[in-house]
C-alpha cells in the first residue's frame, strides 16, 4: 500500500511538471500532440483536439511531445499558417519560457503544499530543520533493552532537566558513555501526550508541542541505561517525536511556504556546490530508494510523507535545471548559445547530444537501481 501511494504521490509531481511545460506551450501558440504521464504503452488514452493525454505503463517520468521539438526546423507544424508552429520557428524567449514551466511549476507545488502544511500546523521543519522534542516516538537498543517506551516523555538526565532533543544530545554527549540515569514520564495507557500551540520567538509562528496533561501522566520512573559507543558518538536508540509548525493565518501560511520552498532550494543548491568542490560525497538516488524513503515518511505521518513529496518536487525542478543534455536545463543551453551567437545550433546536431545524453541518464540510472537492489541482499 506504502509503495502505491509513493508511485500516485510521485507521479503527481511528474504530472504538475509536464502540466507546467504544456500550459505555457500553448500559451505561446506551440502545438502539442501528446502528453504522457508515463513513460512506454499507454494504459489509458484520451484523443483531445490536438493533444493526446494518456498515462502510460511505465510511471517513473513523462513528456510533452511539442511539434518539432524532436524533428528538423523544417517541420510545418500541421496549423496551415505561413511561420509553421514548430518548437525551433518560436522566438527563443518563447522557447526558454516553455523549458523553465517545468521546473517552475514543481517549486509552486511545494509552496502550495508547504502553505498547506503551515496553515494547518502540521508542517515538520522550519527553515528544513526539524525541532525534535523530548517525547520518545521510536526506541531501539540500549534504550528499549533497559525498559524506555514509545511516547515516554524525558524530564531528566542525571538530575538535569531535558526539554528539547538537542539538551537531550548535548547532555548525553557529555558522559563520555558512562551510566545515565533518566527520568521519564509515562502514560497509564501508554497514549501520547496532548499537543499545545505555543508562540514562537519568530514572528508569525506558532509551534505545536506535546504536553502531557499532569492529572493523567503523573508516573514518572528512574531508568538507568549506558549508551553505546560508535563511530558517530554515544548513541542510546532514542528516536524523537518533532514540533509541528504553524502560522497565525493564511497569509502567513503562504509567507512561510515560499520561505520554506527558499530555504530547501538554497540548501539543495550548497550541497551540489559540496559536490564539485569535493568536500561531500555526491550521493544519487533511483526511484528505489524514493520508494523506500517514501515507505517509512508515510509510516510516520501523513504530514511527514506530504513534506516528503514537497522536498521531491524542489529536487525534480532542480535536477531538471540541470545543464545536461535531454534535461530541460541542458535546452535552455541551447537557447543560451543561440542568443549569444546569434544563431541556433544545427538542430539534427542538437537532437544527436539530447539522444546521447538521455542514453547516459538512462544507463547511470540502471546502474544506480541495480546498486540499490545489490545493497538489499547484503
């Protein structure tokens, strides 16, 4: 069910992207003979006027086949005007306009969604940072092994009060391994806590933090545990559960969710910037790992897999500005070149480069789900 979701979730993205490309097409007076969610036979086809929309087999990607987008200038275009309406006989402005919607229309995606998210207070990161909280949502190892629970809420380490999971970290960090003795506050029934929306030191935002009600959760228990040692530090197998972030109203939910789409575009931009100045291992994912990915988000929360989905539509408008060939960033090269030179690049010589690039894309594509699947077995 997990891998459903992720595959409709994902290929909503592909159809907002494509969507992007065939409005502004159109806008523009380009023809457009077929629309394809989907990449291979079609599954489902409907015949509009000029366009034909279908969902195809393969639901990993999709396409808008512009009239002479793929074919020799030459192309008439089938309108019956002087100009013809194909791809390379518009002004490049136009050309450029219709490559960038695209990309466009997937960061509109993730502030629609993100505003969504602040509006309701269910958005999980502000300024792509995570707030965890001292509830426990997960535990695993030396925590579960010595009796700490789901929804457990952490007062104390050694006498000192905890409130947020970075005091949790810094405390821990600082017993070099040695036995802890935790307080903990536990529901009769093992429920969690009630959530309150407090206000924020940022302006306009309010945060919903779990808060156990004092009548109900009045147990509290001493747990002594030792943490074990790894090569990232101490680690005791405590997972928390994270504020949720809000807004005081719509407005400010819009405000706040081009601010987030900013803040992840900005950050996704530093890390490819890491990759070419070789201080961070370049890291590529196939649509296996997304899967994956998405799998356990949709575990933790509807909220969690949405903000998952918002984060993958940024990262589909940035890749696809990419500038490489058979990428949309790779035709707005092009277009680039034509406008400085004055003159396009042979079109045939054009098609050649987008087909190589798109073989390599393909092929380093199957290398990596190939390599994904391997790591499963192992």
């Amino acid at each position: 069910m997990s891998l459903i979701l992720f595959i409709i979730g994902f290929n909503i993205l592909i159809l907002v992207h494509e969507l992007g490309h065939y409005v502004v097409a159109r806008m523009v007076g380009m023809r457009a003979t077929r629309f394809s969610v989907g990449f291979g036979p079609a599954i489902f086809r409907y015949h509009g006027k000029e366009t034909v929309f279908q969902f195809a087999l393969i639901p990993f990607g999709g396409y808008v086949q512009l009239e002479g987008l793929t074919r020799d200038r030459s192309s008439t275009g089938q309108i019956g005007d002087a100009t013809g309406a194909t791809f390379m006989n518009f002004a490049p402005w136009k050309r450029a306009a219709v490559m960038l919607a695209g990309p466009m229309a997937n960061f509109l995606l993730a502030v629609v969604t993100y505003t969504f998210l602040f509006g309701t207070t269910q958005a999980v990161t502000f300024d792509w940072r995570h707030e965890g909280t001292n509830v426990v949502r997960e535990v695993t190892g030396p925590a579960k092994e010595a009796g700490i629970r789901p929804y457990d809420i952490i007062e104390a380490i050694n006498g000192q009060p905890v409130r947020t999971f970075g005091e949790f970290k810094r405390i821990i960090g600082k017993t070099g391994g040695q036995t802890i003795r935790v307080l903990v506050r536990r529901s009769p029934d093992g429920s969690p806590p009630s959530v309150r929306r407090i206000p924020s030191e940022k302006q306009s935002i309010t945060i919903a933090w779990p808060t156990p009600d004092p009548a109900h959760w009045s147990r509290t228990e001493v747990i002594e545990l030792k943490a074990d040692k790894t090569a990232k530090g101490y680690i005791l197998g405590i997972t928390p559960d994270v504020a949720r972030f809000g807004s005081e109203g719509w407005l400010d939910a819009a405000r706040l969710g081009c601010l987030e789409t900013y803040a992840i575009v900005k950050g996704m931009i530093r890390i490819v910037g890491r990759w070419f100045e070789g201080t961070e291992p370049v890291r590529l994912a196939s649509v296996v790992k997304m899967a994956d990915t998405g799998a356990d988000t949709l575990k933790m929360g509807g909220n969690w897999f949405i903000s998952f989905l918002a984060i993958l539509s940024i990262n589909l408008g940035i890749i696809n500005l990419f500038p490489l060939p058979a990428l949309d960033g790779g035709r707005l090269m092009f277009v680039g070149i034509e406008t400085i030179a004055r003159r396009p690049v042979p079109h045939r010589v054009e098609t050649i480069i987008h087909a190589i690039g798109m073989l390599l894309l393909m092929g380093l594509m199957v290398v990596i789900v190939v390599k994904e699947i391997l790591e499963k077995f192992e």
